[in-house]
C-alpha cells in the first residue's frame, strides 16, 4: 500500500486525531478517510455478513462502505467527515480491529454464500440463539450513552422561497444563476461540502470554475448551503416540503419551485473482489488528488472512457504516479456489460487491499500488478427525490439506473419540480448546464407566476 | 485469513452477483420481489449503491427493459439521527408574520402587489383548495 501525501492541503492547519486508540496527524477540514489514508490506513470497516474489508469507494456519503464510529456517533461516513482537532473514532462491527477482524472467518468458511432463508430455520432450539448471535454480529455501531438534548431547541420554521435548487454540480450552479436572474429568491442547496459537483475532482474542466461560478452566485444573492443534503420530499395540502439534513438538524424549506440537479451515484464495476480497499470511484480519487493532495495509490489501473480517461492519466503521472494499465470502462462491468466487451477485468486480488487484476483481451490473459483500481462509471441518477415529489422515472441503459423523465424544459410529472443533469440522463458538464439553465428559468418563472397569482387574488380579496 | 473471490452487487448486505442470478433461477424476475427475498436496498445506503447494479445484472440475464421498475423510495435518503425528527415540531409554527415581512420586501422590489399586512397567511399555503 502505498498511498500518500504528496503536498499538504492548502490554509489547513495541522491537528491530531485518534482512531481505534492510535494517534494519527491530520488537516483540520480534510475528510476522515483522506486523513487516514494518508498514514496507511485504508481498511475502515468490515461488510455485515462475511466480514470483508471495506475501505472509502465512492467518496460521496452515499455506499456506506466507510462506517465509522465518530466522538460516539455510529455510523458516519468517514469519506464525507470532516476532521477536528482532537476528533476520537472507532472502527464498528468488528471483534479485533478492523484490519484483523476474527469474525472474517466467515468468508471463507462460506465460500458458496450464506442463505438466510435456510440457515438454522425450522429447529426449535438452535433458531432463537442462531438468531441473536447472527443479529449481533450484523451490528450497526453502537449507539450514544446519552441523549441529545437537542429536543428542548425551539422548532424551526420552515425557510421559504421562490426556487430550491437540490445539488450544486453543473447543473445545479447552473439553474441556480438563471433563477436568480430572473428575478427569483434562490436557495442552493448541496450535501458535499463545497459546490461544484463532477467538476471538483478537476476531471470534466478546472476546479477554478466552480470557484467562479460560486463566487457569482453569493454576489449575485443567491443563498448557497453546504453540507446540506435534502433527505426528503412531503407534499401537504398542495404544499410542497422539503427536508434539508445539516450538521446542526433537519431544516424544513418550502419552495415554490424546486429544481433537483442531485446527480446520481457512482460505482466501483462488478468483478470478483469488487469491494477490495483500493478500488474507488474515478471522482474521489481525483478530490484526494486534487483538494487534499492525497495521492490514494502508486500504481493506478484505470477504467474510464475518453475524455475522463484521458484527464485522469494526465492527473496521475502529474502527481508522479503514472497509471499501469489504462481499460475501458465496460471491462469493469464485462459480466454486465450490453454487448461484447473487448476487454474485460476478470478479478481483482489481494488480501486487505488491491494487489493486482487479472485482465483478459483477444491476445490473452494478463496479471496486472496495482495498489489501485480507479473506476469512471456512468453515474446513475439519484431519483429518490423526484419520486417521493411525484416525478415518473424510466430504466436507462447507460448506468443500469433510473432517470427522471423530463419534458424539454425540465418539468416533470410533479406539479412545480423541475429536473436537470445526470438526473435526467447521462450528459456531459456542458449539457448539464446547458440543462440547468433551461430548467432554473422554468422553475423561475413557476415560482413568479405562483407569486403574482397570488398577490392578484388577495388584491381583489380585499378590493371586495 | 483468505477471501473468497466473491462479485459484490449490493456491499451492504454482502450480495453477489450469484446470490441474484439464483434468485431469477427461483423464478424472482422484478427489482421489487428480488429485494424482497434477497434485501438488498435494505441496508444502509437504501438502494443507492446497488439499484443498478441489481437492474444491470437483470438486464444481462435476458429481461426486459420495460420490465424494469425501482422499488419504492422511502424517505429519509441519508441517515437522519431519530433525535433530529424529535426536534422538528409536527405542527410547525404558523408563517404569517414572516411571509408578510417577505411579501412587503418584495412589493420593494417592484412585484406588483397590495400590502399584505401581518396576520396574511403565505401565498404558497393552501394554494391547490
Ligand atoms: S459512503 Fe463513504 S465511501 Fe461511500
């Protein structure tokens, strides 16, 4: 294993942190699995059943591959964490640690599966005690000693505004600005950290656009919350609601328009091993790089298709890791994949970490030897949204997802919820705010025309 | 202690692409009842990380396209602290006086409009009665 820093993250300032009892150093802000990473530590937590080593993958908050127990919370993704001074975490779910998790013999043991539907049923006596024990080795972390007080707070009224936007990737920015041209008061709202969606990691254009396009936005007045994701949808009463998850809470927001530029979820291929620390998403490994100046491995192997496949190489020998083999990405997903894949990445290996593929082409087999596997997928849209709103979704084939179906202007089967980017399909940035724009302004226009509606009727309400 | 070489689909509750062809063996053919005999998009990421995966493999296992429906999204998205639901009041506080203030900044703004003073209640609620 060999990833590392390669220059310190810009105006962090160094602290410690402790994690399973050890004292490691990181940068304040930096993610937990970064900061980790960067002294060797890449095994963050065990899967639930065979006790399989489990490492940061997709970078997002959103595969859960990265549990771990912080100051007492079970179950925060350490890829989305950010470090504090003197921050206490704890691997879960393991009985060791979890580099040497006793209960990982299971994987082996099983080698064919393990079928609950057959296992210890039907016996009188074994099933209950079966039972408990196979329910506390599936643990969750363990939760807090003592509540929160949090309940005493006063309830906070719901925020209103004329456009929500959901996601601040290209889309998202994108609609945002056009929606506040027009007239509108805008609510940006985005679950990472900071704006900017793909473009953070560098890979589709200059993270120094999403700066810009930021900066814009607060100049302009639009009001921007990171580390906001929207966790929920309810409609009351015609009312539309939407529950936005901050550090501090659940902050209700009520819009009169809302855009979704949520994007969509990524995926490290389906191959034997697929869940091996140190296979990721092309995006995380390309934020490591590029924001935290963590280099996440010394050999990468690639899976990506052009023009990221290209950006990625560029951004790896840049850091002084040049990549060791450079696949398309349909041999990530070769069992799965429509058609015939030309080349086809038949397993990864290792013991607690990538150690090398085995790829397999028309002029034969080839034993690849890598501390990386960086996967470029094609995201699959987060739908959940648009459906709890009441928006129709359709398969589609690119990402194996669900998209949002869209008319030309964004509007969905959702009375005032407009949807753009990966969302609606897979596009490139330049179609994603392309899209964005298209919908902000629909939805500002929804929102203004809602307004002035309903000025006119208390007008003539009062006039008669 | 060795591995077995398994092909996760769904890395919350361990599933394999075996797992799920066995599951079409036994004649499960949709996303919804191969989630329930399988649960997979029960675990922590509720479908996020293993949806499409799941619909790949059925794709690639001879069914239809138009065969092919998620299964019921259900809110929260992302884990929320039970707490967090304890502190939102379940009748929120009425809006009347900051949807007024609202509706005079505004009218400053140029939006046609009358004063609305206090005790209106916000233009957005109750619209559809
Ligand atoms: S949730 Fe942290 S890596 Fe996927």
């Amino acid at each position: 294993m060999t990833a590392r820093r390669i220059r310190p993250p810009k105006q962090r300032r160094e602290i410690t942190i402790e994690h399973d009892g050890k004292r490691y150093p990181a940068y304040e802000g930096e993610p937990l699995a970064a900061a980790l990473m960067a002294s060797g530590v890449t095994v963050l937590g065990r899967s639930s059943k065979y006790h399989r080593p489990r490492g940061a993958s997709c970078g997002t908050g959103d595969c859960g591959n990265c549990l771990v127990q912080v100051d007492g919370m079970p179950n925060r993704c350490a890829c989305t964490t950010p470090c504090h001074d003197e921050m206490v975490s704890e691997s879960q779910n393991v009985i060791g640690s979890a580099e040497n998790d006793l209960l990982a013999m299971t994987d082996w043991m099983f080698p064919r599966g393990l079928d609950h539907h057959e296992m210890f049923t039907g016996l009188p006596l074994v099933q209950p005690v079966a039972q408990r024990i196979i329910r506390k080795l599936s643990g969750l972390g363990v939760l807090a000693r003592t509540a929160d007080s949090s309940a005493e707070r006063e309830p906070r009224p719901p925020t209103i505004v004329d456009v929500l936007v959901v996601g601040a990737g290209a889309s998202g920015l994108a609609a945002a600005e056009v929606a506040r041209e027009a007239g509108a008061e805008v609510l940006l709202v985005e679950a990472l950290n900071e704006p900017g969606g793909r473009r953070l990691g560098g890979l589709h254009c200059s993270p120094s656009d999403a700066k810009t396009a930021t900066r814009k936005l607060l100049e302009m007045g639009v009001d921007i919350w990171p580390d906001s994701g929207a966790v929920q949808i309810d409609r009351t009463q015609g009312v539309l609601e939407v529950l936005i998850l901050r550090p501090e809470g659940l902050f209700p927001v009520r819009p009169r328009a809302t855009v979704l530029c949520c994007g969509g979820y990524v995926s490290t291929g389906v191959f034997p091993n697929n869940d091996l620390p140190g296979i990721m998403a092309a995006e995380w490994a390309a934020r490591l790089i590029t924001k935290w100046g963590m280099l996440p491995g010394e050999r990468p192997v690639i899976c990506a298709d052009e023009p990221i496949a290209k950006a990625l190489r560029e951004l790896f020998v840049k850091a002084g890791a040049p990549p060791v083999r450079v696949l398309p990405i349909s041999a990530a997903y070769a069992d799965v994949w429509p058609g015939n894949p030309p080349e086809k990445l038949v397993t990864a290996l290792g013991g607690k970490h990538v150690e090398r593929v085995i790829v397999e082409n028309a002029a034969g087999t080839e034993v690849v030897d890598c501390d990386l596997v960086v996967v470029a997928s094609p995201p699959a849209p987060a739908f959940e949204l648009a459906l709890d709103a009441g928006a129709h979704v359709a398969y589609e084939e690119q990402s194996g997802g669900f998209a949002v179906r869209a008319g030309p202007e964004g509007g969905t089967a959702a009375e005032n919820v407009f949807a753009a980017g990966t969302l609606v399909g897979p596009c490139t940035v330049e179609e994603a705010h392309a899209g964005g724009r298209t919908a902000g302004e629909a939805a500002a226009t929804a929102a203004l025309t809602l307004l002035q509606e309903s000025y006119h009727s208390r007008e003539n309400r009062d006039a008669s | 202690m060795p591995r077995s070489p398994r092909t996760i689909v769904c890395s919350c509750e361990d599933l394999t692409v075996e797992d799920i062809v066995q599951c079409i063996d036994k004649g499960y053919r949709d996303i919804e009842s191969i989630k329930r005999y399988t649960g997979f998009g029960t675990g922590i990421c509720q479908g996020k990380a293993c949806l499409h995966l799941v619909a790949r493999v059925l794709r690639s296992r001879g069914i239809k396209e138009s065969d092919l429906a998620p299964f019921t999204a259900r809110p929260p998205h992302r884990p929320v602290a039970l707490g967090m639901y304890a502190e939102l009041s379940v009748n929120p506080p009425p809006m009347n006086a900051e949807a007024a203030n609202k509706a005079d900044a505004r009218k400053d703004e140029g939006f046609a409009g009358k004063d609305t003073g206090p005790g209106e209640e916000d233009p957005s609620v109750g619209r559809e009665e």
